[in-house]
C-alpha cells in the first residue's frame, strides 16, 4: 500500500475517526511528518477542532438545562456537531489545495512522437468554485448520485465529481501536471492500464492521477487510484479508454490509450514528463 499526498485526501476522514488499522496509522503518521502539505492540512483541522469542542460543549449544556432537558434534543445536538466536524474534515484538503494555487507559467512543448493536440487553454470566465453536494440528493449511503451529463457546447474543458459529491476543475490542480484517464469497468483493461500508471507515478508530488468515469459506477476492487466523475465537461475530447497529460496551465501536453501495452504506455508517460521537466 502506497501513503501519499493522494492517499492521505482520499483518508484524512478516517485518520482523524480512528478508522484506520494500525499498520494504515503507522504509515499515515510517517508520511505527515515528512510531508510540509500534509502536516500544514492536519495542523489546520487540529486548530479547528478545540473551537468545535468547545461549542459542541456549550450547545449540550444548554440541552441539557431543566427547561429543555430532552434525550432527543440531545441526541440532535450531538449528530449536528459531529456532522459539522465530518464537513470539516471532508473540506480541509480541498481548501487546502485551493490556498496553495498559484498561476504557473506555461511550459513549453517539445516535439515527439506522441500525437499532442492544439493546446486548449482554461477560459479565463470558468467558475472556481466548487460545487457542494445538495444534501437531499444524498442517499442512504452517503453518496452522492452521478449521472453520465450531456455536454454542451459551452462546456468547461475539465469539471469531474469526487465520490464525496465535491467538484473539481482545473484550478484545483493547477500547481500539478495532471494525469487523467476515462475508465468503465466494463472495459476492464481501462482499469488495470490506469492502474499500472498510477503504481508507476503515484509518488511524485508533482504529479496529480485520477480516474474519471462517464457516470458513477462502483470502484473496482483492484484500483488504488483516486475515482471521480464527469460532471458534463468535456474532458478536452477524451473518450473511454483514453489518457491525458495536462501541464499546470491547462496544455494537454499527450494523448495515450489506457487499453494499449502497459509498459509502452507508461514509457511514453516518463519521456513526456522528462520533456516537461518533471523527474
């Protein structure tokens, strides 16, 4: 198992819910120490988390004077603060990514082999906001229900949804070249080829790889890699089973087929990145 900066944003809320095992807290705990993100993240929310106390305190107090003395208003008090701290440790590596954006300069694109596109930049009108779940869509399970959406014209290049039902465009990763590939687990070999990218990646920090599908679907058992959804964007044209370089400025800088040779793929993958100046 690999604990990185992904791994941790994908965890964080079972870290701080003693939800993690052992071996898992070990590693969570060795990363943030060696890692300035992470353990400026885990500071942030330790701050937070004396002042939520200590309203949390206040509020029980007053539910439980004589004149309001209630083991249902109690209990209420209790579940609205503890969903209150789960918001806040959902939102923590998102504010924290969007606190760290700064414009990075284009890079220039050097000529290979590999077929690159015209470069699509970010319009400069695209919101940056993300977008939070609407609370009555969530279902029993917590989830947020993604539908495969039609995709206008007027589309934005990138918009996906993670499985927490928050949005995602570009902005959140623009100081990252970002690695994206289209997958369905009905194309297994979509699954496995972003799979073996990932492995292949996962640890540099200047990397950021997800996987986005058409519409939710359940993660396959096998994939380490972060999921997330097309919230009908375009994906610069990509189609199922395809895979993209995106530098920090918004440049698709490759194009590459998730269903092709693995090794091959993730070759061509490190002589981008080279090109690119990422090691």
């Amino acid at each position: 198992m690999n604990v990185d900066c992904q791994w941790i944003d994908s965890n964080l809320e079972a870290f701080f819910c003693d939800g993690l095992n052992a071996d898992e807290n070990r590693r969570v705990r060795n990363h943030i120490a060696s890692c300035d993100r992470c353990r400026d993240m885990v500071g942030e929310l330790k701050a937070v988390d004396p002042i939520v106390k200590k309203l949390f305190q206040h509020e029980l107090a007053h539910a439980r004077s004589p004149q309001r003395r209630s083991p249902v208003l109690i209990g209420s008090v209790a579940a609205a603060f503890a969903a209150l701290i789960l918001v806040i440790v959902m939102q923590v590596p998102q504010l924290v990514t969007n606190d760290n954006a700064q414009g990075n300069q284009p890079v220039a694109s050097a000529t290979t082999g590999i077929q690159e596109p015209a470069a699509p930049k970010i319009p400069e009108t695209e919101s940056t906001d993300r977008v939070k779940p609407d609370a009555a869509a969530i279902d029993q399970r917590g989830q947020v229900p993604v539908r495969a959406i039609p995709v206008p014209e007027n589309a934005p290049d990138f918009l996906v949804t993670d499985p927490a039902g928050y949005s995602r465009n570009l902005r959140d990763f623009r100081d990252h070249v970002l690695i994206f590939g289209v997958w369905t687990s009905q194309r297994p070999q979509t699954v496995s080829g972003l799979q073996h990218v990932y492995q292949a990646f996962a640890r540099n920090t200047k990397l950021r790889i997800l996987g986005v599908a058409p519409q939710r679907e359940a993660k396959p058992a096998a994939a380490t890699f972060p999921i997330t959804y097309n919230q009908g964007s375009k994906l610069f044209g990509a189609k199922t089973g395809e895979l993209l370089i995106v530098d920090g400025s918004g440049v698709v800088r490759m194009r590459g087929s998730l269903e092709q040779d693995q090794t091959s793929l993730v070759n061509s993958i490190k002589t981008k990145l080279t090109e690119l100046g990422i090691q």
